[in-house]
C-alpha cells in the first residue's frame, strides 16, 4: 500500500491534460505543422532477489499499462513551436508527461529557446511500491546562444526545477533549484571540438535548510582528430555543493573521462578508455567520506558481416578510501559485445561482462568478494504499418563469498506500439 493522498482528481487532471494535448494536435494538424500520435502497450518489471538467513528472498514489480502519445510541431522562418504530451495508465502508476518548447530567431543572430517539461505521477491504491510517493515535477530550461565565425557559439543557460510531493518522508521532499550560466564551444562535435562551460545555483527546500545548498559546476571537453583515424576525447567537470548548515558536509565531487581511439577502417576500431571519479568532503563522517573510483580499459571492435559488428573490453577497476578500508576493492572484467543491425528493419545489442570484484580487507564485515555476470540486452524490431517492437533486459546477479550477501536485481521493459 502507498498510503499516499494527495487527491483522487490527480488522474483526471493527466487525463484531461492528455486530452487538451491530442486536441490541440488534430486541431491544427492542417495547418502546416507536422503531427505525430502513436498507441503503446507495454510490460516492465523490476525483480530483487536477496538472501536473509539462509532463505532466498525475491521482492517483484510488475506493470502493464497503455499510453497515447502526441505531438505537433510547427514553425516558419523565424520561430519554432512544439508540444508532446504522454499519458500512461498502468495497474501500478499513471503517469502524464508534457513537454512544450519554443524556438525564435536563427543562427546568424541571436537565437533563443525555451522548454519545459512537466511530469505528474501517480501511485495506484494497492499498488506493490511501498514507498510511492504521487508527486510533479517541472523542468524549465531557457537558452541564448550567439554563432560566430570559425564555428564559434556563446550561450547563456538557466534552468530552473520544481518538485512538489504528496507527502514529506526523509527522502522525498519539495525543493525548488535555479541555476544559471555561460558556455562557448568551438568547432564540430565531430572534428576537433572544445566546449567549456560554468554555472552558479542553489537548491531551497522549504522544509529544511539543512537540505538547501549553493551549487557552482564547471566543466571541459575537447576532441581532437587525426586523419580520420585517431581521435582523443578528455572531458573534466567538478561540482561543489555548499551546505547552508552543519548537520551535513559540504564536497567536491569531480568526474572525468578519457579516450584514445584508432580506427583503422570502416570495420576495426581500438580504444584505450579510462575514467575517474572523487568524492571530496570538508568534514568527512561515516556516512559521507572521501572516495576515489577509477577504471580503465581497452576494446576493439570488428564487422563479422553485413550486420554484424562484435567487440571485446578487459577492464580493470578499483576503489580506493583511505578513512575506511573496509571500502576498498579492486574489481576485473571483460565486456562481450554483439551488435546486429539492418538498416530500419531491426537493431539488437547484447553485451554480456564476467568478472569478479576482491575487498582488500581480510576480515570484512560489511562486504564480501562475490562474482559479477552482467547481462544487456536492447533491441527494436519494425513490423508491418507503422508497427514496432523493443525490448530492453539487463541482469546483474552476484554470487558472493558469505552466502546472506548474495544479490540480483532483473530488469525487464518490452513494448509494442503503433504510430499514425
């Protein structure tokens, strides 16, 4: 049970928004524009399985729901106007999704957007989440942006996010967040690039100071190409968040990336692939305390035919804290790769990753070493009139050392829609 009760008009106001949507894109679908609808049955689910005294425990989610989408898009010369609105009834949740956006000017001038997406949800009586919490969310996103020559652009960004909650629980809770910045990039995202960006925020939660934070994040990315065939990619953000009281430690965490690739032909690639991850605090505490991730790793990619590319990625990672060894661990894999495709017809991606992660700790009272089998599989398959099918399961068991930290989560989401 959710024990949530916010109103029991929430669904009929997605509904009606549903129906002004689909309303609105008839109305003026001759009007020069451009209109998309499609009609989607789907099946998602979510399976834990744990062990608790030696008894194998599974907890389960399934959903079945219906969901109409439409969308209408119209523009001139000048300025650009779109709205999509998605509307899902399922026998766990109901969800709305709106999206609106607006687009003025051009590239040779000044050229402003403005978006903004609005969700509601909401938890069916009896439904199996225990911790279903109705809520809405909006998302707004302004952006002026200014093209130069050589492939230059200057943009001003700000956003601004607001979560309303049924109920206040001690994860779910409202909160507004505004952030504003400035960003320039140079070049093409596909020859050499380089985009630096920084912006400036804070996040009010009405409730409790102690959750309020100013942000400020910055970040570099540039791409450089040789000849067609060897590309670097290094990309470097950080992200402070300053806590307005005590009772939780302001930090830093910084996050980069790196990748060197040779592509030899249409058919071969190789890449050398490494990435970082650090949690900094001010005042570390056995809940928040610093953390180093960081994995690498090299893969090469093969046509096998038409249709077919394969891959291969041994990784190496680790985790290292020097305030608290039981957190460290060094962890070995390889990535499997399978890739199918033909043309608009149909597209599968399987990647299937063995390996197995170490705590360095002997004697660990929190973690155990276990054995990692990671399964991904996608795909979409385009059937007669406008009809497709997709598919999307990963699997991620782990057989442990200490039998009670055994654990799997499955994931599993397949529709079947129509467009017209």
């Amino acid at each position: 049970m959710t024990g949530n009760k916010r109103s029991p008009h929430i669904v009929l106001i997605m509904i009606l928004i549903s129906l002004c949507g689909s309303i609105l894109a008839f109305r003026y679908a001759n009007a020069g524009t451009q209109l998309r609808s499609s009609l989607l049955a789907g099946y998602d689910s979510y399976i834990d399985r744990f062990t608790i005294l030696e008894d194998d425990t599974t907890e389960a989610i399934e959903e079945f729901y219906l969901s109409l989408a439409n969308s209408l898009d119209w523009n001139n010369d000048l300025s650009r106007f779109d709205i999509s609105n998605t509307f899902k009834f399922g026998n766990q949740t109901v969800n709305e999704n709106l999206v609106t956006g607006f687009t003025a000017g051009s590239r040779k001038s000044l050229l402003f957007e403005l978006r903004n997406n609005l969700r509601l949800k909401y938890f069916r009586e009896g439904s199996d989440y225990t911790f279903g919490n109705d809520y809405a969310q909006s998302n707004l996103h302004m952006k002026i942006s200014r093209y130069f020559e050589d492939r230059l652009k200057i943009a001003s960004k700000t956003r601004v996010e607001l979560v309303d909650f049924s109920k206040r629980t001690s994860f779910d809770y409202d909160y507004r967040y505004f952030d504003t910045g400035l960003e320039m990039e140079k070049g093409s995202y596909f020859d050499d690039f380089f985009r630096v960006g920084f912006s400036a925020g804070y996040r009010d939660v009405p409730d409790s100071t102690a959750l309020s934070f100013n942000r400020f994040q910055t970040d570099i990315e540039f791409h450089l190409v040789s000849d067609m065939k060897r590309k670097t990619e290094l990309s470097i953000s950080a992200d402070r968040r300053e806590y307005r009281e005590n009772t939780r430690s302001s930090s830093w965490i910084i996050y980069s990336f790196a990748d060197y690739s040779i592509i030899q032909s249409d058919k071969t690639r190789y890449d050398l692939r490494i990435e970082s991850e650090i949690y900094l605090y001010d005042d570390p505490s056995t809940t928040f305390f610093n953390t180093h991730f960081l994995r690498a790793g090299t893969g090469a990619t093969w046509s096998a035919g038409e249709y077919i590319n394969i891959s291969i990625e041994p990784r190496l990672a680790g985790m290292f804290c020097d305030e608290f060894p039981e957190e460290q661990y060094r962890e070995g894999s390889i990535v499997l790769g399978l890739e199918l495709s033909r043309h608009d017809r149909f597209w599968m991606s399987c990647t299937y990753e063995p390996g197995r992660r170490d705590y360095l700790l002997e004697e660990n009272d929190i973690y155990s070493d276990y054995y990692l089998n990671r399964l991904s599989l996608m795909g979409n398959v385009s059937l007669q009139a406008e009809t497709s099918l997709n598919l999307f399961i990963t699997h991620d068991p782990e057989r442990h050392s200490r039998r009670d930290d055994d654990f799997s989560l499955t994931m599993i989401s397949a529709t079947l829609s129509r467009s017209f």
